[in-house]
C-alpha cells in the first residue's frame, strides 16, 4: 500500500488540493486538505519502505517449497540486524526531527520484538539442530555469522544443545531401532542383514557370499555425530544427495532429515486456492476421484512449467552472453 501510494504521490496531492467541502458543511466537518503530506513527510514514507522491504522478501522466501526449518534462525538473525541498523541510522538523524525520531522509535520496537521472539529459540533445541544438520550450513554459520559480542558466548551454547539433541534423539531410536534403520536401508536398495549374517526374509535362501562374510568395525554413532558437525559445509548440497551418507550413515541421515527436511504449509494453501476455481457451481456434482486427478494434474503442470521457465532464461542468458563474447573477440581481432 505504501508503495503504491509513494508511485500515485502527485496524484493523491492534486486530489487533496482540488477536494473541496460540500455546501452546507461546517467547520467541525473532516477536510480533506489536512492530508496533504509534506517534502518531509514524503522522505519518511520512502524510508519506511525501505525498512520493510526485507520483511516481503524473506516472507516470500519461507513460502517456497525448499525452505525449512534451518532457514529461521538464518532469516531471524538478518532481519535483528536490519532493523537494528536501520534504529542506530534514524537516531543519528533525528536531532529533533520529529519524522527521524519517530522511526527510531517504530525500528526500536520491532528489533525489541524480534529479540524476544530470538531468544525463544532456546526453548526448542530443533532450531539449533536443523542448521546444524543442513550440511551447507553445519556449524560453520555459528561460527562464521556470531563472531561479535554477545553473539560469540552462543556458539558454545548452540553447540552444547544440538549435541542433547542427539543425545536424547539416540537413546529414543534405541528402543526402537529397526524401525528407524530397515526404511532407510530398504530405500538405499539394501536388505536387513541379521546378526547370523542370513537374511531375514528368506532364512534358506542361499547367500553365495556366506563363506567370506566377516565381521566389519565401524565408527559408533557418537563418532560419526562429531565427525559430521566438525566437517566442512558442502555447497550446494541436495537433498537426494543424503543417498550417498545413507549407506553407511542410516542413523545420521534419519536425524538430518527429521529436522532440516524442507517443510511448508504454502502448499495446503495454494491447494485451497486453486480448488475454488476446480469445484466451481457448474461442477458441483464432480466425484472425489476426479476431483483429485485435475488438482494433482494441475500442480504437475504447474511445477514443470516453472522448471521450463527458468532453464529457458538460463539458456537465453547463456547465449547472450557467448554472443557477447563473440563480439569482444571479433573486436580484438581486428
């Protein structure tokens, strides 16, 4: 809204100007002359836009479908800084300036609330946990993003806590622990082994590699923990890319996955949107069947065609780019 108003500014100041009050009105009655904002005003709607700019790119962002827990902190910790900013820049500027002082105000309160929805973090070892185990973030984005003070006493904290998380998370797999470990051997294409080395499915199936099956040591869990964490962060790390771990790291993997897999609720929304358009009074009689066929049909088609829109700007982009260069080298030449 305040966008739109700041593009139409010199047409909601001429409405202003030309508004005149009907007759028979009094003096008490509203005029709408009153508001007519001035040069200064107008500088404070430009700086109150700013400020609120990264608040509609990252609500944008945390809609997307590979955004997830592990993003929070990340997105928390920028905008604190934002807003903190923003609140220092606007006390330096205000020097009576009721416009500036009031901003310094306004950004006060909002890096005040968004501290104290900060500090809750530490209620939930999950936050901690999830960045941890995005392994292009790991604990290298305690240590390379908090390297001031106060933020340099929480590294060891943030630490300390995913380490209980895994602590606690371990002793409840325990207890279970085929139910955790067979899913995610069966999905790396891998049968369960028992402890006799036959398999369980078939006991008199015969195993061709029975006469040469030894007993293999490997590291402990807590080992591969610690291994994990105090690794480098992978770029560009993808999410089937887990498969690679999965083999000789199930435990590690299911414990990533229960807390940095990429989860929104934008698609129940989006799915609610469209299906108004779907079950419309003119098919009111359609089955449940069909129904869900056209909504899954209709976000298949939709996620393909997104996909095709941005390779193809990578292409034209690409092309761009090689004629260019021809060009610099046709140049050159002569």
């Amino acid at each position: 809204m305040l966008q739109r108003a700041e593009q139409c500014r010199s047409r909601l100041q001429a409405y202003c100007c030309d508004w005149l009050p009907e007759k028979g009105c009094s003096e008490d009655d509203y005029d709408l002359r009153e508001d007519i904002l001035s040069s200064e005003e107008w500088v404070g709607v430009k700086e109150v836009i700013k400020v609120l700019k990264p608040l509609l790119r990252y609500t944008k962002l945390i809609e997307r479908r590979d955004v997830g827990l592990q993003d929070w902190i990340p997105i928390a910790d920028t905008l604190i800084t934002h807003f903190y900013e923003c609140s220092q820049r606007f006390n330096s500027m205000a020097d009576g300036n009721p416009i500036y002082e009031w901003l310094h105000i306004c950004c006060e309160t909002a890096w005040d609330k968004l501290n104290s929805y900060y500090g809750l973090i530490d209620k939930s070892p999950a936050y901690y946990t999830a960045v941890a185990m995005d392994p292009t973030l790991k604990h290298s984005w305690f240590e390379q993003r908090w390297t001031e003070s106060p933020k340099r006493e929480w590294v060891s904290e943030a630490k300390a806590a995913v380490d209980e998380q895994w602590k606690r998370w371990e002793k409840e797999w325990e207890k279970q622990p085929h139910a955790v470990i067979i899913p995610a051997l069966q999905a790396s294409g891998q049968a369960p082994v028992s402890q006799h080395g036959r398999q369980d499915d078939d006991a008199d199936k015969f195993d061709e590699n029975e006469h040469k099956r030894i007993s293999y040591t490997s590291n402990s869990n807590a080992n591969m923990f610690a291994q994990y964490c105090i690794g480098d962060a992978i770029e560009e790390f993808k999410l089937k890319d887990w498969k690679e771990y999965e083999k000789k790291q199930p435990l590690l993997v299911q414990f990533a996955l229960d807390h940095s897999l990429p989860i929104t609720t934008s698609e129940c929304e989006r799915s609610f949107s469209s299906a108004k358009f779907t079950l419309n009074p003119l098919r009111s009689c359609m089955k449940s069947d069909l129904f869900e066929a056209l909504e899954t049909l209709r976000a298949w088609f939709l996620q393909d065609h997104q996909e095709r829109g941005s390779s193809d700007a990578e292409k034209k982009q690409m092309e761009e780019l090689e004629a260019i260069s021809k060009i610099f080298e046709s140049e050159s030449a002569a």
